[in-house]
C-alpha cells in the first residue's frame, strides 16, 4: 500500500509530533520528579 505523501507536509507533520513528545516527556519527567520529591518527604518523617 503506497500514500503519496509530499516531504514538506511529512517533515511539517513530524516536527510537530517531536513536539507533541517533547512535551509530553517533559511533563511526565516533571510529575516523576514530584513523584520522587513526595517518597522521600514521606520516607523522612518516618523515620
């Protein structure tokens, strides 16, 4: 099965889904850094 697909709308469409990914890797990065932030607060009150 062949899509004929132009290279400008192709390299168009795939700057823009690198950063859909970008943005998305940086946000769970953010929230696993929270994440971490939150264990270690909890692992030090009891000790």
């Amino acid at each position: 099965m062949l899509i004929s697909v132009s290279p400008s709308s192709f390299a168009v469409s795939s700057k823009a889904h690198n950063a859909k990914l970008e943005r998305v890797s940086q946000t769970n990065l953010l929230e696993a850094n929270v994440g971490l932030e939150v264990t270690t607060q909890i692992l030090e009150q009891k000790r």
